[in-house]
C-alpha cells in the first residue's frame, strides 16, 4: 500500500483514497449496490414523533395508525396494500414504537430514542441493510505510535472538529452497508481542511466504484487530483486516552495535522438504532458493525462522551451525530469504539 501511495503520481488523491477505505478493518464493498437515499426524508420528524414522554406509554391503534401515517409521509414511504406490505410493515412499526415509549418512561435516562428512518424495519432488515460484518481484529494495517498516550501529556477537556469548520454536513448512506466509505471520505475531507484550510466534499459513490477499478484504469481516465493524503496510520487500540490524543489538537509534530478518525463500532441494538439525543451509555450490539467519525470529545453534567457523526443523514440522533460515553471500564471502549481506529495522514502545508 505505502508503495502504490508514493510511486503513482497524478492520481494519488483516488488512490490514497481507494487504499484507505480497503485497508479499514471494517472496508470492503458490498454486493448490494447503493441505492440514494432518494424519497427517504433527512427532515427532522415533527416533535409529536420525535420525542415520547414517560406519560404517553399507553397507545390506542387509532393514534399509533395516526403516527404511522405521518410517519410515512415524514419519510416518503409508500406501500402497497394489495400484498400486504403496509400492515406488515405497521406492525412492526408498532412493536418499534412500544420499545420507545417504554425506553423513555424510565425516569434518569442518559439518553433517549425515538422513531427515526429505520421505525418499520425489523432488526434483521436494518442489519442486512445498513452494517457491516464483524470486524477481523488479527486484519494487517499500519501500527501508529505518534498517538500512544504516556503519562504527562496535556490534553485539553474539550474538542469539537465541527467548530473548527473541519468537518462536513452530515450524510446519508441510503440502502446500502457503505458506512466503511462514508467514515473514511469524512476523514479524508477533514483532514484537507486542516491542512489547507479548504472543505471539499468529496464522492463517496466514487470511492465505492473504485474497489472494482484497476490503478490503470484510474490513469487512463485521468481523474482529476481534488484533494489528497499521504497514507494512512492506526491508534493503539484499546486505549481511550490515546484516542483522545489523537482526536485533540495536542500538538505532536510540527509537520502532521490532528483530525477526526475513523472508527468502527457495534450497531446493531435496538436502543442505537433508535437513539435521539444525549449521552448513550448502554450496549450497541452484539457484533454487526458501523464505521463513524470520531470529530471530538467533552463532558455534560459529570458524563463523558466521545463526539461520533454517523452516516444515517440527520433524522438519526443529534442531527447524525452521537455522544457516546467515554472513559469506560471495557479497554476496547463503549461499544468497541477502540478496537481498530485509523486516521489518513497529510503533511501540513
């Protein structure tokens, strides 16, 4: 990978782009094509389904079938009655709903879920839908140790990408297990902020074409250098302090710029899937997996929280962003957080 990084000239942004993804524990392409999010609505829902309260636990059908079309409507959904899809698709929306309302009726949560995009899917439809597999720990990539955290290193209590102007609008991935693309662009686009003060948005669909491209294919079509990286490096896993140091602005060498990073985290509970809004501190799943952008940290009233941008467009949690706690007894994070986290890397210019 270091090899074709450096010796192909003219196409390195495509290239250390294609690369990065590949070598992402959690990259690779998926056999089902990327449809767009098309008809499906990024529009925050309408605060009546957006938020439930502890006293709204018991639902007639009347109101639940009231919700659902809204819901429908909200999301650009259609389904034909003739075979039955739009009752079947009601009754697991109603089993969704129920979670919900009994989720938020438990006074002292961190957090709280309500109906997002994913409402009338089941949890085997979302996972064969939108994660990925599980991730290969023993996978090769390239050590980093410029991040390993030592004793003594001053690190600041609070990082935010997104007020820097370092980090894009959220995106939506559509029908597709493309997070692994959609967390390595974001990277990638950060990073070229920072070093060149210029936010681009990249083509994350290029980026998923090109795992069937040849580099002489790349050539011969002279694909235009947008923006570009210089290779691509992992932080120690299982160590939140060095993932903080790697996600902060601490400086470490004078000639490398810190950015958001690259992880990939389990996904597949219900209580993820449905997140709204605060700090989630419980299980995320099992073992399906979603590549996200850590773009920063902090605290709020004595809980701390990793700042992590999803690609699910903003009908998903705060906006498509997730505080995830932070500092846990697990070495490899809240929901594996630090099992594999990569980060490209550019030379300041």
């Amino acid at each position: 990978i270091r090899d074709k990084l450096t010796t192909v000239q003219g196409n390195q942004s495509f290239l250390s782009f294609t690369l990065l993804a590949a070598a992402l524990p959690w990259g690779g392409c998926t056999a089902r094509p990327c449809l767009s999010a098309g008809s499906v609505s990024v529009s925050l829902l309408s605060s009546s389904l957006g938020s439930v309260t502890a006293t709204e636990t018991q639902r007639n059908e009347t109101e639940v079938r009231l919700m659902y079309k809204q819901w429908l409507v909200e999301n650009g959904k259609n389904y034909i009655n003739g075979l039955g899809e739009k009752e079947r698709r009601f009754k697991i929306f109603s089993d969704n709903l129920k979670f919900i309302d009994e989720h938020n009726s438990v006074p002292n949560r961190s957090y709280e879920v309500g109906l997002t995009r994913f409402a009338d899917l089941t949890k085997e439809e979302f996972r064969g839908m939108y994660l990925g597999s599980k991730i290969e720990m023993s996978r090769g990539s390239v050590v980093g140790e410029r991040y390993l955290y030592k004793e003594g290193d001053d690190l600041p209590d609070h990082v935010d990408w997104r007020e820097k102007g370092a980090v894009g609008p959220v995106k939506n991935q559509g029908y597709c297990s493309s997070g692994w693309a959609f967390s390595a662009i974001g990277a990638v686009e950060s990073i070229n902020q920072i070093t060149t003060g210029e936010l681009l948005s990249l083509s994350v669909q290029e980026l998923i074409a090109a795992t069937d491209i040849s580099t002489m294919d790349v050539m011969e079509n002279k694909n235009t250098r947008v923006g570009t990286i210089d290779g691509y490096e992992d932080v120690p896993r299982g160590d939140e302090m060095s993932l903080k140091k790697a996600v902060s602005h601490q400086p470490v060498s004078a000639a490398i710029s810190h950015q958001p990073v690259s992880a990939a985290i389990y996904a597949d509970g219900a209580a993820f899937r449905h997140y709204k809004g605060g700090v989630f501190n419980v299980a995320c799943g099992i073992g399906m997996t979603q590549a996200v952008i850590v773009v920063g940290y902090g605290s709020s009233q004595g809980k701390d929280y990793w700042i992590i941008r999803n690609s699910w467009g903003i009908n998903w949690g705060e906006g498509g962003y997730m505080k995830l706690q932070r500092n846990v007894k697990d070495p490899l994070g809240k929901c594996g957080l630090t099992m594999m986290p990569s980060y490209p890397t550019k030379l300041a210019v």
